[in-house]
C-alpha cells in the first residue's frame, strides 16, 4: 500500500501526521507492507519519537522513503515486532548534512531522565568497565533508531550525528527483547549510511554506533545482516559491536568504514563478553585504539580487504582458552603511524589458527609483532605477506606452546633491504 505523505495538515505536527500514516490498519503484521512517500517533504522538522509495533497497532510493516529533510529527533524511533522489510529508504547522505536526508540526535539519554557524562563513560571503559559497586556510571539507555523483534530492518541513504550535547546508546540499536516474538529477528540491510560523523568532526556522543544487543539474555539464534558502504565513526566504545554467540554471518562489504572509536568492530562489549561471528570485504578502519576486537569464540571471522592507519592494534581478542578458532585477515594494508608502543599490533589468545596472509603491514620503523598469548597449543600462520618491523622476528609467542606456521613472507628493518623470514 502505497500513501503519499507531501504535507501536514493545519493544526497537526509532523510527529502525530507521521504516527498516523504508521498506524493505518492493514489486517495484520503478515499482510503487505505500507510504503509511506515522504520524498516531496523539504525543509526541518522535529520529530518527537515514536513506537511503531506490530502487536499494539497490528499495522503491517512499514517503509518510510525520505527526500532533502533535516529531522530533528527529540526522542526515539522505534520499529517493534515486525516480519518483513521495515525502515526508511532515503536519497542519501552528504559529509557536512547538507544536503540528502540527514537525522540529528537531540533526544533524552535515558527514559530515566538522569544525565549522562560521556566523558565519565569513556572513563570507565579506558579503565576495562568494571562491574563493582559504584564502579560503573550513568550510561545511556536511548537510542536515535531502535529495531526490537524486527526481522528485515531496513535503512538506505541517511546521515545521522548527535548535536555534540546529547548522549545515546547507539545510533542505530538491533535488540532482540522479552516478549520473544514469533519470528527470529536479524536479517538486517544497511546501506550507504552515516553515523556519528559531522563533517571533520566526531562529537563522540554515542557509545555504539550500529549495535546489535542481546536484551534480557535473549541470543539472536542464527541472525544475519548486510552492510555496505556504511561509515560508523566517533563512537565511545565501538563503531560496530555485535553480541551473542548466534549471532552469524554479519557481511560488512564494498567500502565500510569504522573509524576514530575505541574499537573499529567488537565482539566483546561492556555489557556482554561473548559476542558473534562476522565477514568484512573491502573495507577500513582506522585511527581506533583497536580495530578489531574480538570476544569469546563463535563462528569463523574472515577479514578480506583491510585498509587502516592511525590505529594503536589491529586485532586483539579477549580472554584465552583451549577453543579452536579460524580468524583470518587477508590483504591488509595497515599503516604503523599510530602503533601502540609496545608493538604488539596483534594479540591472539585462543588455539586458533589465527591467519594473516597476503598483506602489507607496517613501513619498518616500529618494532611491530603478532603475538600469540594463552596455555594452549596456540597456532598462527603467516603467509605471504610484506611485514615493515625493527625486529628479527615479528611473528612471535608468549609461551612454548604457540607456533608459527610461516611460509614466503619477508620483513624490511628501517630503510633495509626486505629479506624473507625462514619458512617453518
């Protein structure tokens, strides 16, 4: 069902027009979706949140297609327990908003009402989150875009940033929640989408930028999503955080970028440590403290195409244990100019195998390492890659126990002659 959205009535918000166009009946949440064309729609508008559920209103799902609008949100928008495609598909994004349809975050942090100090959040999770009483601050609850119980979320061509004084969980949040719907929820697709990014500026105000959350302890059992061409930056904690052991087969590809946050992508979050398995293809990340950070072991990561610079690691995992585990990065180009001093760009902690193979890492004045960490029988393997490090050796263990598998790589040492390391 196709309804025209080109005006507001006299006397009528924006928020309550668009609630309406939401609420109309459509037998149930299984009919056929509403498409709700809102592209003739030019100017600002404040948009004051609202729920759109499936259950509540029995409104089928719906898609809202934007044009050139500014849309200043003063609450939530939520999309709960919906079957099918739902979400917004706009004309697209520009740098600095000005042009395209462009979202600015300028809600309540929490439903609570209590402030929240990003400075504080930043705080305790530099110093690795601590759960102890009094420990742990006031954090964000709100987020900008909420998708609860939703299986087919839907975003297309949109810029959203927060105005550099109001904090949020995420800005965009995939949760799976208590009630448990009857469909899983997951099959997301994103594209061509900006957050946390204004201009040259990152304010920095939300904790996540795209973050799929296990509530309640609920696990997405087998979900999946594709990304493309999504920039997710300026985040606190994570650009990308995925969490939940089935949570699988999450596609990031075509020019992705996780930029400027503590942690490109993260397996391993604050609130839960055991995060799911993803797939990157031709993609970025840079100026992070860690680009890829990984929780306890799930389903097999594959990074293939990896652009970076500025960042302290490229890939730590948290924890060890005796779990077998692939993760492999292939053709990575990562620049050392922000390395941690210690060298250790990667820091593997499982059984592995851990795999890095036809890669450019590093111009040779830093004394760069991969470490492999933990009691078991650690293996790494190296092949084909061009490694820029001070040291003899780059790829190296903590214990006995770790190997290296290493077959035609070679390292350059300053401005030295590359040489090729023994293969073993």
């Amino acid at each position: 069902m196709l309804i025209p959205f080109d005006h507001i009535p006299a006397g009528v918000s924006f928020t309550k027009a668009l609630q309406e166009l939401l609420n109309t009946p459509k037998a149930s949440p299984y009919g056929t979706g509403l498409v709700i064309d809102a592209r003739n729609l030019e100017g600002e508008f404040d948009l004051g949140g609202f729920v759109c559920d499936a259950y509540a209103a029995h409104s089928a799902p719906a898609i809202i297609e934007f044009g050139h609008i500014r849309i200043h949100l003063k609450d939530w928008v939520v999309f709960r327990n919906f079957s099918g495609a739902i979400g917004m598909k706009c004309i697209g994004r520009s740098v600095d908003g000005t042009a395209g349809t462009n979202f600015i975050w300028e809600g309540p942090a929490r439903a609570d009402g209590l402030a929240v100090d990003m400075t504080k959040v930043k705080t305790w999770l530099d110093a690795g989150a601590p759960l102890g009483p009094g420990q742990v601050p006031t954090l964000p609850t709100k987020s900008p875009f909420v998708f609860e119980n939703c299986a087919g979320p839907m975003l297309e061509n949109l810029a959203l940033w927060s105005d550099r004084t109001h904090p949020a969980l995420a800005g965009i949040l995939c949760q799976r929640a208590d009630p448990a719907p009857w469909h899983q929820p997951g099959a997301n697709k994103f594209s061509n989408i900006s957050v946390g990014r204004l201009g040259g500026d990152f304010p920095r105000m939300f904790q996540f930028g795209l973050y799929l959350a296990c509530a309640s302890g609920k696990d997405w059992n087998n979900s999946e999503g594709d990304y493309s061409r999504m920039n997710l930056e300026g985040a606190t904690e994570a650009a990308f955080a995925i969490e939940g052991g089935q949570a699988k087969n999450h596609r990031c590809h075509d020019n992705c970028s996780f930029n400027n946050s503590k942690h490109g992508i993260a397996t391993h979050t604050s609130a839960n440590r055991n995060g799911g398995s993803f797939s990157v293809r031709d993609s970025n990340g840079s100026y992070n403290e860690i680009d890829l950070y990984l929780g306890s072991p799930c389903d097999v990561i594959n990074v293939d195409g990896w652009y970076g610079e500025g960042s302290g690691r490229l890939l730590v995992t948290y924890g060890g244990g005796m779990n077998d585990w692939a993760v492999e990065l292939s053709h990575v180009t990562w620049a050392d100019n922000g390395a941690a001093a210690d060298g250790e760009i990667v820091q593997y902690t499982e059984r592995g195998p851990f795999t890095l193979r036809n890669s450019a890492i590093g111009y040779g004045q830093n004394p760069l390492m991969f470490k492999l960490y933990g009691n078991a029988e650690t293996t790494g393997i190296a092949e084909g890659n061009a490694i820029g490090s001070t040291l003899v050796q780059p790829f190296v263990s903590e214990t006995p126990l770790g190997r290296w598998w290493l077959r035609a790589n070679k390292v350059r040492r300053g401005n030295a002659f590359p040489v090729f390391l023994p293969d073993t």
